[in-house]
C-alpha cells in the first residue's frame, strides 16, 4: 500500500454544494411554462446526474424531443449566467484542502460537467489556483466511468495513479477511480437519491462529512508505514 500523494474530488456533489443554483436555474425553466417551481429537496439528490436527467424529472420522460433540447438549453444558460451565487464547499471541505496543502498532498477535480461550466465555476469558487488539476467532462476523449480522466488528472498533477485517492457521490465515480488502480471513498453528504445503493459500489469506505477525510488519511498512512516495515 502507498502513501496517498494525491486526493482528487467529483466536483458537484463532493467538493461544491451546487445544487442551490442548479435547481434555481431548473425551477426558472419551470416557471417560465407556468408551472409550480419545484421544491429544493425534490432536486437536490438528482443534481448529480447532469441536464439532461435534471429537465426529464421537472418535465417527465414524454416530452417532445424539440421541448427537451429548448429546456435544458434554457437550463443551460439560466445556469451559466448564475453559476455561483448560492453555491459553497461543503462544510468542513475548506479545512480539508488547507490540510492537505499544508501536508504537501496535491488535491484536484475530476468532473464529467463540461469545461465551459467547470472552469469558471471554479474560478469564481476561488479555487483555480490552488487545484494541482481540473478535468472535465470534455478535457479528454471518454468521461466516467472510463479511467481516462483519472489517468490525466494524476499525470497533471506529477503523481503515480495508484498513490491518488479520488472521492465521488456516483457510482460511475467508483467505477473510474477503480478501474485507475485508485483508492476511492464514497462522499455520503453528496446527491445520492433512494434508488442508489452506495454500499454495492466497491468503494474503500464511505464518509459521512468531509472532514472525516483526515481521520482516514492518517489511517491510511499508518497502514502503508506498517506494510513498508513489513516488507
């Protein structure tokens, strides 16, 4: 077992709490057809599941083709003009990245969001500089599942794939940062709705809040000093 060099986060649902301005942006839509806005909670498990899947729930699976591509266009762009108003780190996170600064453990994204909401998104989180990486979506030629993007995100940050952790709120979070020979932790404060069943996934184990992150760190590094010795 090796030391963890670096942590590598999904971003909504994991590092960001995005789901406020992604249902404000989902439910501007719904209003806009004189519809009831949908309440918050009725969302915010399924924010993870991207656009598409965000304008089949508020309008349901029968629409129109050329009614689903003219929603989740206007989902798009309500979203994009307000990326960041109500959107936050998840409590404890901001703790998190400063240890693992200050530790010396590179940390970044990997996303399937696209790049042109990734990268600004980020920005205006005030959390471009300090990321070692941000992978997106469309940064590479396959998405999560696949590996790749994990592949790159520890290539950019000049470490070994099997030293890097990557933590997600999805299965297909899981399903990458395993299939790059990464450990993986499950993030239980994210968007997981009632038809997921975390514990099918294959993870390392699941956390509760992000700053129970540390504790497993420290655990971590104990067990690859223990192996170290014994070899």
């Amino acid at each position: 077992m090796t030391a963890v060099q670096g942590v590598f986060f999904d971003l909504d649902g994991t590092l960001l709490d995005t789901a406020p301005d992604m249902i404000a942006a989902l439910n501007r839509v719904v209003m806009a057809e004189g519809r009831p806005a949908w309440p918050a909670q009725a969302l915010r498990d399924h924010v993870s599941h991207g656009s598409a899947a965000l304008v089949r729930l508020a309008f349901g699976d029968d629409q129109a083709d050329v009614d689903f591509e003219r929603r989740k266009q206007a989902f798009l762009d309500h979203y994009r003009a307000r990326l960041c108003v109500e959107t936050r780190l998840f409590a404890g996170m901001d703790t998190v990245l400063e240890a693992l600064e200050a530790q010396g453990i590179v940390w970044g994204v990997v996303t399937n969001k696209p790049g042109w909401l990734t990268e600004p998104l980020m920005a205006q989180a005030g959390l471009s500089d300090r990321a070692a990486c941000i992978v997106s979506g469309d940064s590479t030629a396959e998405r999560k599942p696949h590996p790749l993007p994990m592949w790159t995100a520890a290539d950019r940050a000049g470490v070994d794939a099997g030293a890097c952790l990557y933590i997600g709120d999805a299965q297909r979070d899981i399903e990458a940062g395993r299939a790059a020979g990464m450990r993986t932790l499950i993030a239980g404060w994210g968007y997981i709705d009632e038809q997921q069943v975390p514990s099918h996934w294959g993870a390392d184990a699941t956390l509760a809040q992000p700053r129970e992150l540390l504790a497993w760190l420290t655990d971590a590094d104990v067990a690859s000093a223990n192996t170290a010795r014994a070899c």
